[in-house]
C-alpha cells in the first residue's frame, strides 16, 4: 500500500448499515467517495472491499425506495 493509498483510506468515513442490528450478526458498512460507495464487512474492517460507482449505487438506493446521499465533492 502507497502512503496516498494509505492517506485516502483513513479520510474514509465508513458507517453501518441502518438495517444493522448490533448483536454481531451480517453487517456491511460502506464509505461514499467522489466516485461511488464502497462496501466492506462490519466484522472484517481490513479484508476485501466492493467498489460501486455513483450511477450503479444510486439505482441500487432507488430500487429500495431510499434517497440517495449527496457527496461533498469537493471534501473528498
């Protein structure tokens, strides 16, 4: 890992699925960037992560009934 890798990932703000019920069960936390949302497993912080780009993730939120979150592009 590069240290701009490194700097990146550690300006990621990973949250909790609202559907997550905290006894430890399948939890997913994910991360909006500029490009998209990226998915990781609550339980495996270090392990693989999903990229989804911003149109794929937005039809996703809208295919669920949810509105889609706006990304501060110039924050990230």
């Amino acid at each position: 890992m590069t240290s701009a890798e490194s700097a990146f990932e550690k300006s990621l703000s990973w949250f909790k699925s609202s559907y997550s019920n905290g006894a430890g069960g399948e939890c997913v936390e994910c991360a909006h960037t500029v490009d998209g949302t990226l998915i990781r497993d609550s339980k495996q912080a270090a392990g693989p992560v999903v990229a989804v780009r911003a149109p794929a993730w937005r039809a996703f939120l809208q295919g669920l009934g949810q509105e889609c979150p706006v990304v501060d592009r110039a924050a990230a």
